[in-house]
C-alpha cells in the first residue's frame, strides 16, 4: 500500500509541476500550485514561465515574500546520481532558501544548499553553487559577487 501512495504522490507532483509550468506567466495561479506542491511561498512573488522547482522534494524550498523568478531557472534540493555513478558518490538533500527582495534573473540554476541573501540579484545565466551574501549582484558559473550594493537606512540605494 505504501508503493501505491508513494507513485500517487510522485504522479500528482508531476502533474502540479506540469501544470505550474504551462500556467500563464507572472500570474497568482502559478504560484499557487507551487503552494500546493509543497514550496514554502511567501507574499508578492512572481515565478516566470517554465520554473522548474525541485520535482522530488519541493518542500525544501523556501521563497520569502518579494521574490522574483525569471523564466527558465530551475532550483534544486536534492542530487542524484546516474546509475552507473551511484558507487562514485552518494546523492544528498539540501533546503535551497530565496530570502526577501531577491531578484534570479533568466536562466539560472540554483543548486542544493544554497541560501540567497536579502535583496541580492543573480545575474542571468548564472550557476549558483554557494550562499550569496545579502545585498548584492552574483553572476557567472560558479556565481561569484560582482557588486555590492550601498546601504542608507537599511535601504539599497545603488552600487558600490
């Protein structure tokens, strides 16, 4: 009985993750069906079109409130290696935190174990394999911090 729950649950994510992916971009009905997929989603998020959050274990990733994903990023939570790998190393799981305010431009991808400061913008294309400090701009493969911003009154007003 446990095997039949168990592809219940594996059919009816791919289906919300489908649906969440075919879904009208920037629109609540996206988010919505992250929500109930299981993403920890907070207030005023916006998910692009084709977002691919983690298929496997999609509670593990945590959006606060202000986020905002660009379209084709995909954030992951878990590793898994290919079968003939399986030997070489072990596959492992990791939240992936987006914190308040930050901004994943176009085709990023977002690996397990990544936590994204406050207010910081991953540049397009970027592969992020590392936390990102608060506050400032990633990009490249790995990311890297390319500017940070100046802080007046606990508000971003530009770049250093």
């Amino acid at each position: 009985m446990a095997s039949v729950r168990f592809l219940y649950r594996r059919y009816m994510d791919y289906f919300w993750q489908m649906l969440a992916f075919r879904a009208i971009p920037y629109s609540k009905i996206r988010v919505k069906v992250h929500k109930w997929r299981g993403v920890k989603i907070g207030k005023n998020v916006m998910i692009g079109p084709q977002v691919v959050i983690d298929d496997v274990y999609p509670n593990f990733v945590i959006i606060e409130d202000g986020v905002s994903l660009a379209a084709n990023d995909y954030i992951l939570t878990h590793s898994k290696p290919l079968e003939y790998h399986r030997f070489l190393t072990e596959s492992y799981v990791a939240p992936v935190v987006i914190k308040k305010n930050a901004w994943i431009a176009i085709n990023v991808t977002i690996l397990p174990g990544v936590t994204i400061g406050e207010g910081s913008i991953v540049a397009a294309g970027s592969v992020v394999t590392k936390d990102v400090p608060p506050f400032c701009m990633v990009g490249g493969t790995p990311a890297k911090v390319i500017k940070e911003f100046e802080m007046k009154d606990g508000v971003p007003v530009g770049f250093k």
